[in-house]
C-alpha cells in the first residue's frame, strides 16, 4: 500500500477488509501481519482480539471513539453503526452471517434488528429435520401463499423480512456477503457494496478526521 493516502479497514471475525481510493481488499486475519507504521489506517472492528491487539498499534485508528453514541445503543455493533451513519433515510440490510436490519429517518437511528443469515437459517431448518434441506427460491412470488415445502421455508424466512422492511415505505439498502441474492427479492433496492466504508467516512467528517 503507498502512502498518504487515506486507508480505512472493517475487520470483521474472519477478515481485513481493506479500502483506499475506490479499491477493495480482502485480507483473511490469519494472513495478515499487524505493524507499525507512520501510516494512519481508519477502521472499525467486531473482533474482540483483534480489538485489543491493535490498542498496541497507534498508526491504527479505532472510529467508534469517535461516534456520538447517543444515537444509538451501547451494545450495537460497530458495523451497523457505520451503516447507519451512511445514509439519511431507508432500511439497511446487512446479509451477512446475520441479517441485521436497521431503520433510519432523517439522519437519525431508529431501531433495528437481528435474524438468522442465509445459511444459518438452513443449517437450522436442517437440524430440525433432513426433510427441510432445500435451497431458498429467490424467486419465489411473494403475493402466493406457498404450496410446497421449499417455497414454505423460503417464504418464512425471506416473506416476514420482505413485508417487515417493505412496511418502513423508505428506501432499501442491501450490503453484505448475501445482498446479490436478495436483490432477487428486493427488486428496486440499491445494491451497496462500500456502505459501510461511506458510513466510516461520513463519522471521520463529523470528528474533522479528514
């Protein structure tokens, strides 16, 4: 990476996920080296011992200290707070290996929530019995109640969040490592791959970090 640039970093449970001037890289956090170096880099992170290990790094710069936290609550994530602060109105769904779900008006949080992801939903149905192993119809007609088993298990998972996140009248927002399969189902949402990174942005600009 050169330098002087401005670097951020969303570090999830598994990965360094990288983003300097429009490009992208992924990094899984058994590759990845921690250094010191003049070399400022923004991030935000979910993982408890990658969180401690960097307090030792003052070149990496944690953004949730600068988040005016009275807008949301004390145990939200980081990187659904970045999300948020993305956007001024709409619905963010984040499907990752969970859905999170978060409503936003006028700049301000106005609440959200947490469901199964993708494939933790069907390992779940799975357990429950081999007879529900199917994959989810995305293009299912979600105006038809289901006449069989696969179409069953789709339309109670992704129908309640479709009618749910329809029933805001805002516009929707998907990012994260499932959003393409769901734009099957929310057809006229914007498909956003570098929300959480503007969200980052938008808090350094608050905190005069850039």
């Amino acid at each position: 990476m050169e330098s002087g640039r401005l670097i951020l970093c969303d570090i999830g449970n598994t990965t360094f996920d990288f983003y300097r001037d429009g490009v992208k890289e992924k990094v899984f956090i058994t590759d990845y080296e921690l250094k010191k170096s003049e070399e400022k880099i923004f991030y935000i992170c979910v993982n408890e011992k990658i969180a401690q290990e960097l307090k030792n790094f003052p070149n990496w710069i944690d953004l949730k200290a600068f988040v005016d936290m009275k807008n949301y609550y004390e145990t939200m994530g980081i990187d659904r707070i970045a999300g948020c602060e993305a956007i001024l109105n709409g619905v963010i769904i984040d499907a990752g290996s969970a859905i999170t779900v978060d409503v936003v008006k006028e700049g301000v949080f106005v609440g959200g929530y947490i469901t199964l992801g993708l494939h933790a939903s069907r390992e779940a149905y799975k357990e429950i019995s081999p007879r529900l192993d199917y994959s989810y119809n995305f293009e299912i007609d979600l105006d038809k109640i289901p006449k069989n088993s696969g179409d069953a298990l789709t339309y109670g998972q992704l129908g309640l969040l479709y009618r749910d996140v329809m029933s805001h009248a805002l516009p929707v927002y998907l990012t994260g490592g499932d959003a393409s399969k769901l734009k099957n189902i929310f057809k006229d949402a914007v498909l956003d791959d570098e929300l959480i990174f503007k969200g980052m942005k938008n808090i350094m600009k608050k905190a005069d970090l850039c």
